[in-house]
C-alpha cells in the first residue's frame, strides 16, 4: 500500500533507486497513520550522518540496515534504535561521502552533504591564557576566526559540521551540539 505523503515528500528531496523507494514505501506504510502526517520542519534531536534528509522523512526511509555504519573509515556512525547517528568522541568526518554512496534507500544524499550540528565554545579557551590556534588552522571550510588572547568567532554558515575543530582542541572547549 502506497502512502502519498510519504511519496509526494521523499520525491522532493531526490531521485530515488526503485530498490530504496520500495523500502521506504513499505516502511512508511507500516508507521504513518492519517492522523500523523509527514512534519517537513521536523528536526533531528541527534546528530545524524552527512546528508540526511528531514528527520520525519529520514525516519521513514532509514531502514537501520547499518551499511553507513560499516562504510565509514572513521567508526563515527552508530546506530541507536535502529537508526544511525554521528558519535563525534573519537574522530571526525572527512567527508569521504562513503556513508552516503553506501545508503541505497536515500535517506542520505551527497546532494545534502552537511551534518546537522555545529561546534560550540563550553569552556574556557586556551588561546585566552597561552598561544593556540589548533582549530582555526584545521578547519577546510575558513568558518573559525582566530583572535589574538581571545576564544576564536565561529561562523556557522560556512561549517557543515564536519567535528574536525572539536577533535583537535587540546583543552576540549568545543563541543558539536544539534541545529
Ligand atoms: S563522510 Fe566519511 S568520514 Fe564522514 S561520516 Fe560519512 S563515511 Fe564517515
Ligand atoms: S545506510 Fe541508509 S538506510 Fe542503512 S542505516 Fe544508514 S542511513 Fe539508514
Ligand atoms: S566543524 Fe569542521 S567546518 Fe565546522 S568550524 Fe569545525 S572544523 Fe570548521
């Protein structure tokens, strides 16, 4: 049985493989009801993989078939009730976009390469007290502005949350946090 939202929703976000839209279909019959339909502003609580598609529809579509998770060089994917997220603790992203080229149900798309969180400053700065410019000198994207004696100005509109600044902070002042 089709849903037409669901459809009519994931059809917006991309070109589907017949194999995925199937999935997605089947899923989306199982789980949407005519009293909950597809919330296109709905945001994501966790930090999902680079190129996922609006939460509710990622929801429908992720199968929890772990093909990102094995797929990643990195091991930052795990899956948390079936479904994937980004655990930042031990490495970052390097945008190998090898999650994405392994998800064939669309869920992921490279054509939405970005991760749903950004680096924020919880403690204290090392660059306050003593010379550092650790994350500023390693973001590929120029979205940190160092500053002399001061804790550098983030620019989140030109990060896609890749979690390289959060790694190599030595003091461990930054954090990624969902958007
Ligand atoms: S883009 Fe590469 S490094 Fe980043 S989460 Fe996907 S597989 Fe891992
Ligand atoms: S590969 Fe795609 S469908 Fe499979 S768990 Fe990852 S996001 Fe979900
Ligand atoms: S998360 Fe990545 S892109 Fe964003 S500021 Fe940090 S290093 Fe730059």
């Amino acid at each position: 049985m089709k849903d037409e939202r669901f459809y009519k929703a994931y059809m917006e976000h991309r070109t589907v493989s017949r194999r995925g839209l199937l999935r997605g279909l089947l899923k989306g019959a199982q789980t949407i009801s005519d009293s909950s339909p597809v919330n296109h502003h709905q945001k994501a609580e966790v930090i999902r993989p680079p190129g996922a598609v609006n939460e509710a529809i990622f929801q429908q579509s992720c199968t929890g078939c772990g093909d990102c998770v094995s797929a990643c060089p990195e091991f930052l994917i795990v899956l948390n009730a079936s479904l994937p997220e980004l655990d930042f603790i031990s490495n970052y992203c390097t945008r190998c976009d090898r999650c994405v080229q392994a998800c064939s149900t669309g869920a992921l798309q490279s054509s939405l390469f970005n991760i749903n969180a950004r680096p924020e400053l919880n403690h204290a700065c090392q660059n306050s007290y003593m010379y550092c410019d650790s994350c500023s000198g390693r973001c590929d994207k120029k979205a940190i502005q160092w500053q002399s004696g001061r804790a550098p100005v983030i620019e989140i509109e030109l990060c896609d949350g890749c979690g390289e600044c959060v790694f190599v902070c030595p003091v461990k002042a930054l954090e990624m946090v969902v958007i």
